[in-house]
C-alpha cells in the first residue's frame, strides 16, 4: 500500500462526516446562514458526501477519482474564497484550502495511476 491510498480512504470518509454534518447539524445551519448561502447548504452537503463517496470508488474505478477530487477541489477552492470575503481568521480558513490542495495533489496523482 502506497501513501495515496490511506491519504484517499481518510479524506473520502472526512467528506462523508463533513457533508453528512453539512445535511444535519444546526451548526452549519448557522454558518451558511452568516454566510447568505443558506440555500446552498442542501446541495453543499450532497456534494460533499458525493465526492467523499466518489474518492473511495475511485480506489477501484481510477474515472470516479479524478472526477470526485476535482469537483471537491473546486468545492473547496469556492470554500475558500467565501472565507476570505467573510474576512474570517486564517485558522477559520485554513482547513478549506488545505482540504482544497489536498484534491488537488489527489487529482495529479489520479493521472498517474
């Protein structure tokens, strides 16, 4: 086993926890609420799950991982910037640039595979 496969299985299931949390939790309600995205929170969640589900197919189907951790890059890149506008702290933005670079060195590696 490589390093991409566990680093794929863990960011996978991340999306599947953030984007179920994403779906349910009155936490997040509120974020998207400070944000004047609140009716985006529904289709970011399912997003989410589906590219975090995508990852863990693309293990198998090489197609689903390119195509899952490009969307949840530019997922996390739109993410980012809604941060930054939000003029929150680097610690409130860091996780979504990290998660987005984290696709995006998937998404290389994918066409290497």
């Amino acid at each position: 086993m490589n390093f991409l496969t566990p680093l794929i299985c863990t960011i996978g299931v991340t999306f599947l926890i953030y984007g179920g949390l994403c779906l349910s939790s009155l936490s997040m309600v509120e974020d998207f609420q400070r944000f004047g995205l609140e009716r985006l929170r529904m289709l970011t969640g399912l997003l989410e799950v589906l590219g975090g589900s995508g990852l863990l197919v693309g293990l198998k189907w090489p197609p689903a991982l390119s195509i899952s951790s490009a969307g949840l890059s530019l997922l996390m890149l739109i993410a980012f910037g809604v941060r930054l506008k939000m003029r929150d702290s680097i610690v409130q933005s860091l996780p979504s640039l990290a998660l987005m670079l984290v696709n995006a060195y998937i998404l290389v590696k994918s066409f290497q595979r």
